[in-house]
C-alpha cells in the first residue's frame, strides 16, 4: 500500500510544483515517468538479494527505501517558496529521489509477490496474490481522496505553497506499521529448502573441482550464464509481455482522470470516477481469481489472457466515450453520465479482470533460485517503459487524434500481448524457442 500510495498521481502533479510553469503537464508526467523507468534495475538488484540471501530482507530493505525517498521529496525545497536557486536544487534532488523510489518499488513488488506466492494456503494461491492490486488499489483511492480533501480544506494557495508536501509527510504513519509488521516475518520454507540444495550443490561441485584438478571451476562462470540463459530468458521475454496490457490499461486509468478534468470535468466527479474504477477493479480482481482457484485450480493461465483480450477489445471504445467529454463545456449531462461510467465500471472491469492472476502467472515462469529476479525484471520492465510512460503517450496521443489515438494505443497493447502469450501455452513452440536462444548463445560463448 506505501509503494502505490508513493506512486500516485497526485505524487507527480504535487511534483510538478518544483517544475517551471511551462510545459507543466507534460513535465509532470515526465517526473512521473522516472519512477517507473528506474523499476527494471531495482527489480534485478532487490531480486538478487531475495533470491541469494531470502525474501525477508529484500522486503524490509525496499519498504526502507521507499519511506526515505517519498518523504524526501515532501522535505525540498520549491520555487514557488524558496526562490530560482533553491527550486533547481530541489528539482534535481526530485529527480534523484524518484529514481531511488523506483529502484525500491521495483524490488519490493518483485520481493513481495514472491514471498505471497510461497506462503499463501494451499488452495488460495491467486487470492493471496491478488491482495498486491487491492492493496495498491486502495492506497490509489486513498491518495486521491486525502489530495481532493486537502485542495478542498486549504485552498488552491495553500496547496501550491506548503499543502502538497502533506501526502508526502504522511506516508511515514503507514510506512513505519507496515516496516513493524514485516519485522516479524519469517522466512518462506520453499526458499529455505532451496538454500539447503544450492548448499549441497556447492560441496558436491567443490569435491568435483578437486578431483579434476580445478578445470570445472574454469568452465564454471560460463555454464553458468549458459544455463542462467536456458532457463529465464524466454520466461523473462514471456513474462513482459503477459504484465503489457495490464500496465497500460491500469496507468492509462490514471491518466483518464486528469484528462476529464482538462476536458471541463468537475474535479469531484472526476476523482470520484477514478476512485470507483479501482474499486470495481478491485472487487473484479479478486472474484475472478477466487474463481479461478475454485473452479481452475489456482491455473492463472486463463485469467491473463481474458484480460489481454479484453484490454485489446476495451480500449477504443472507452476511449471514444471519454471524449466525448469535450461536451462537457456545453453541459451534456448525458454525455458526462456516459463517460463517468465508461471509466469507473467499464475500465474498471477492464483492470480487475487483467490484474487478477497476472502475479502468479509471471511468478510461476521462473524457477525457485531466479523467481524473485525473474519477476522482477520482466514485470518492471512493462511496468515502467508502458506503464511509467502511458500518461505521457497518452496525452501526446490525445493532442495529435483527440478521438481515437489513445484509445488505439490501449486496444493495440492487449492485442499485440495476446500472439507471444499463446507460447505459454504451447509448450512445444515454448521450448522450441527457449532451446534454439539456448544454442545461438551458447556458439557467442
């Protein structure tokens, strides 16, 4: 709940405050954009230490940094406050500490969705996993309410002045019980026991070296990359593009608030649509994985690819009713009916239905001893360059075809996810693939 809270839009827009006043929009959605283009690093590095030292401290060690980074940037200094001078400082301190919030929220989504799906009761896979989206679906409801109360309590001024570095600030509350809870964690039993084989595996491989006189450990390095090849990089490649058309459609769902308040939305009814889409999300989420673990088994498979497929069919018409908000200045209320419920219950379905098994499907490409990395990397990747990124597509988009562009963009991501997301279920063609990158690596090594 902190890493989506910290995430937010209203992060970026009380961000943009440190901006210079021109190409505002824009640039908040750039400052937003930098989060996410940081979360692949942080998703191999904090993935590196869960799957070497456990899923415990990569846990804690992320929830840390996401804590200093988010309430540093309540603490800089701005220009409208503190002059030209101070106000360049605290926009590269900004930049700086958005790109240490995404190394953070990139390691702990990996870290955590890792440790859910090693410890959720047995039975109840895609349901414990599924409480990553609610949680984060109720800190973007959260966030958005205490950022509407504030403007509406303060004042326009008072927001601009010292106002938005209060949802800043107080992420040290939830972040700090939430540091508490995860203290008293214990270790997954699954990569305990996957510790006792690598322990193993490393004293029969020493006594291996010793009888041939150490020329395995000269060819170790390199089998090692062989096989690290062999074994994750077909599901890392899978595994992006199953999380695509989920990360576009949830961050173009963000996007669609800030667009209907440009378009003459009330600002109350446009952040109400926003927060009704994540609570229809949330409730589809959740149903639709609780009945795949009744009914399917906890097989993910199925969910994933119905949301794909909905995203690709979705997104053009949704978007073609939201601008029709352009009515709004004319007082179609009609028309501002249509498109409130166009975002709140029809992409809300959308996001809930592509979110439901999405975790444990690209949990369960990797192995035990690269699941965390493996999660991460290929998650984050889709995460932050379409997810990060699709506020800022979208408005360029919206500015070029204000009807249509946009809504393409969504269709085209669950469509084009759709064709590669088929060689998971083709095993034959999947390990076709992975055999024939397997042997073209091997002749470069």
């Amino acid at each position: 709940m902190v890493r989506a809270w910290s995430l937010r839009l209203p992060g970026a827009a009380a961000a943009s405050e440190l901006l210079p006043r021109v190409l505002k929009w824009d640039l908040a959605w750039l400052g937003f954009a930098v989060t996410f283009l940081m979360r692949p690093l942080g998703g191999v590095a904090f993935g590196y230490m869960a799957d070497r030292m456990g899923r415990r401290p990569a846990v804690l060690l992320s929830m840390v940094g996401m804590m200093v980074a988010t309430v540093g940037q309540g603490l800089l200094p701005s220009y409208r406050c503190c002059g030209e001078t101070a106000g360049s400082f605290g926009l590269v301190m900004l930049l700086i500490l958005r790109a240490c919030q995404g190394l953070s929220a990139g390691g702990e989504i990996g870290s955590i969705v890792t440790y859910l799906s090693e410890t959720a009761p047995e039975g109840y896979l895609l349901v414990a996993c599924s409480a990553c989206f609610v949680t984060g679906a109720t800190a973007f409801m959260l966030s958005s309410g205490t950022v509407a109360f504030l403007v509406t309590v303060l004042g326009p001024e008072a927001m601009l002045d010292w106002g938005w570095r209060i949802p800043f600030l107080i992420v040290l509350v939830p972040g700090l019980i939430s540091l508490w809870g995860r203290i008293g964690l214990p270790e997954t039993e699954i990569f305990l026991e996957e510790q006792r084989m690598r322990s193993e595996r490393r004293e029969h491989q020493e006594a291996a070296e010793l009888d041939t006189l150490g020329h395995q450990s000269t060819a170790g390095p390199i089998r090692q990359f062989k096989d690290c090849c062999r074994e994750c990089l077909c599901p890392v490649i899978l595994g992006f593009f199953a999380s695509v058309a989920f990360a576009v459609a949830s961050y173009s769902g963000i996007w669609a608030t800030s667009y209907l308040k440009k378009q003459g939305m009330p600002q109350v009814h446009a952040v109400l649509a926003g927060c009704l889409m994540r609570s229809v999300a949330a409730v589809v989420s959740v149903c639709c994985a609780l009945l795949s673990d009744l009914f399917l088994d906890s097989n993910p498979y199925w969910g994933v690819l119905a949301g794909s497929a909905l995203v690709g069919l979705a997104g053009l018409p949704v978007f073609y009713a939201l601008s029709s908000a352009a009515a709004f200045g004319s007082g179609s209320l009609s028309l501002s009916t249509a498109a409130f419920l166009c975002l709140s219950l029809g992409w809300g379905v959308t996001v809930g239905v592509a979110s439901s098994t999405l975790h444990v499907f690209v949990t369960e490409l990797f192995p035990t001893s690269w699941r965390s990395r493996g999660f991460g990397l290929s998650f984050n990747l889709a995460l932050g360059y379409f997810g990060g990124t699709a506020g800022l597509m979208d408005n360029l988009l919206s500015e070029a075809s204000p009807a249509y562009a946009p809504g393409l963009y969504w269709s085209l991501a669950g469509l084009v996810e759709a064709e590669p997301f088929e060689l998971r279920n083709l095993s034959g063609r999947f390990e076709c693939l992975n055999v024939w990158i397997y042997s073209n690596l091997s002749l470069l090594v």
